[in-house]
C-alpha cells in the first residue's frame, strides 16, 4: 500500500509538472487599425507556431487607430499594442505608463500619394497643387516640416481640409491633385481602383519618424519581463518568416479574414518589410531602436505635434528584451 501511494503521488507530482511545463501563457496585441498587409506577420507567428515555440498563446484584436491602442494597453486592456511612435511618445507624455519593447518600423509611411499622370515627382511638384489633407492627424501636423526641409513655399500650396475616407475619392475625382497618406494604404487604394499611383515619401524629402512600435504596460514590463520577451522573440520569428515568404503571411491573415484582397495585402506587406529598417538600424536585427532615428522623432514631435516632455528620446522605448 504504501509503494502504491508513493506511486501515486509521483504520478500526481509529474502530471502536475508536466501540465505547467506545457500550459502557454495568454497574451493579446490589439493592432493599430483593421487587418492589413502590415499585420499579417503577426497572424503568420500565430498559424506557423512562432509565439507557441516560446509558451505563448496570442489573441489579435483590429485596432481603431494609434491613439486607441495606447489608452486600452494603459488601461490593460490588452498586453501588447501596436502604435506609431509619435502616439505613442504624446501618450506617455501625458502620464499614460507605457513603453515601447520594439521599435518596428524604423522608416516612416508617411507620403505624398497622388495618381502618376499628375507628375508630381519631386517635393517642389507641389507648388500650385491642392492637397487633400485631414485636420489634426499626424501627417498634415508633420507636414510643415516637408515644407520647411525642401524650401518649399507653402503658400502655393493649397491644403483642402476633408475626413480621412474622402481623401482618395477626391484624388481620383481631380478635386485634389494629391493627398497625404500612407505609402502601403492609400497608394494602393488608388492602384485598386485601376490607376497608376506615385508616392513621395516624408522620409526621402528629410522628414523621416520612427513608424510603428510594440509597446506594453511599465507594470507588465516590471513584473512579466520573460513574458515580454517570449513574445517580442516570437514577433521577431514571425516577422523573420514573414520576409521569407510574404505569400504564407497573407495566407494567414485570409484564414481570419477571407475578404481581403490577396494582392493588394501582399503589396502592402512588402512596402511595410521594406520599412523596418532605418539607415541607424539597418543589420541590427528586427525591432531593435537607434537612439538616432528616436532623437530626430523626439525633436519633430516638440516642434510640429506639440510633444511637451523633458524626458530623453530613448527612455520610451528599450532594446532590453530582443534576441541576443
């Protein structure tokens, strides 16, 4: 009898060791916006077995905006979100206790988008021409600094105000000549509808941002730093297998979402794996911030997007929990 409860009890002790060995730890990354090409990496991590291989067990929530996944990863809504370094960095400033752990897109999205016929091809292209442009978003606020970086002469460029969706319709209408916007969004929304588009890049005309971040809240980083960095090894895999092969990420993401139009959400993957580097950061791996490219986005938000802060650029983010 008493081998058998030792028997017993050892099997009871292995099982138990066993279930908590193999029990993943639940985590959720509320994205930036709907599902897109730039988010199919993550859905990749999912089906591929990237977050799984690091004991993770990772929910995907579509966002509403940058400014949204800041407030729910505050709140603790969600473990991980996804947003653009200037949200982020004005959200912290104002006592929201975030931090990025990736630094994702290192190169801005940022463009001048218009259709190719226009010719608008290089920043001066823009003297005489209408913009279509949206109050208060990140892009017209930034771009006075295109403006000033290419001495272009702001008053021969006519801003026309108008909500975020009318901004391609009134391109393809010739209401605007061009608009401002996202070179892996609204550049293809225009090639979508049979057009040939051109895009000028912030980044090319010397206005270049930290695009998109990972960020967590200071008290997940505190107190679940190996789950923090389980995971960011898990985005860093599924974007690493997502450059390998952009067609099995698009794949993924049409398992969650089979309305997507593959080509499109291919092309737009492809611009975004085109992003993630910086000249600072380039072969330093994915995710890794450069204190450079994080110093140039803190001075362009203090003086265009009105960032009040005195912290340094680099205490917003940390490089602490990627792959060594």
């Amino acid at each position: 009898m008493r081998k058998l409860a030792s028997g017993l009890v050892g099997a009871l002790l292995l099982a138990s060791a066993t279930g908590s060995a193999t029990a993943a730890d639940k985590a959720s990354l509320i994205l930036n916006w709907y599902l897109g090409g730039l988010h199919t990496p993550f859905y990749l991590g999912v089906a591929n077995g990237c977050y799984a291989r690091e004991n993770v067990e990772l929910t995907i929530e579509e966002g509403r905006g940058s400014v949204r996944a800041v407030q729910v990863v505050g709140a603790k809504g969600a473990t991980f979100g996804m947003s653009d370094a200037g949200s982020l960095m004005i959200g912290v400033s104002r006592g929201t206790p975030l931090k990025a752990v990736m630094s994702l897109l290192n190169t801005s999205g940022f463009a001048i988008i218009s259709l190719e016929k226009v010719g608008i091809r290089t920043a001066k292209d823009l003297e005489g021409k209408k913009l279509a442009v949206s109050p208060g978003d990140a892009l017209t606020q930034l771009f006075p600094a295109v403006v000033r970086a290419n001495g272009l002469d702001a008053s021969r460029i006519e801003l026309v105000f108008m909500d975020p969706p009318a901004k391609v319709p009134a391109t393809l209408e010739g209401r605007t000549d061009a608009l401002l916007g996202g070179i892996d969004d609204q550049f293809f929304l225009i090639e979508a509808q049979g057009h040939k588009a051109a895009g000028l890049r912030f980044a090319d005309l010397g206005v270049n941002t930290v695009g998109m971040t990972i960020h967590a809240h200071e008290d997940t980083i505190r107190d679940r730093p190996d789950l923090v960095r389980r995971f960011v090894e898990g985005t860093v895999c599924a974007w690493e297998a997502a450059k390998a092969d952009p067609d099995a990420a698009v794949a993924a993401a049409l398992a969650v979402k089979p309305d997507l139009d593959r080509e499109s959400t291919k092309k737009q993957l492809l611009v975004d794996l085109d992003l993630l580097d910086s000249p600072a950061t380039r072969g330093k791996g994915i995710g890794y911030a450069a204190a450079e490219d994080w110093e140039r986005t803190k001075e362009l938000l203090v003086q265009y997007r009105d960032l009040k802060t005195d912290r340094p650029a680099m205490s917003f983010v940390t490089n602490d929990f990627l792959p060594r």
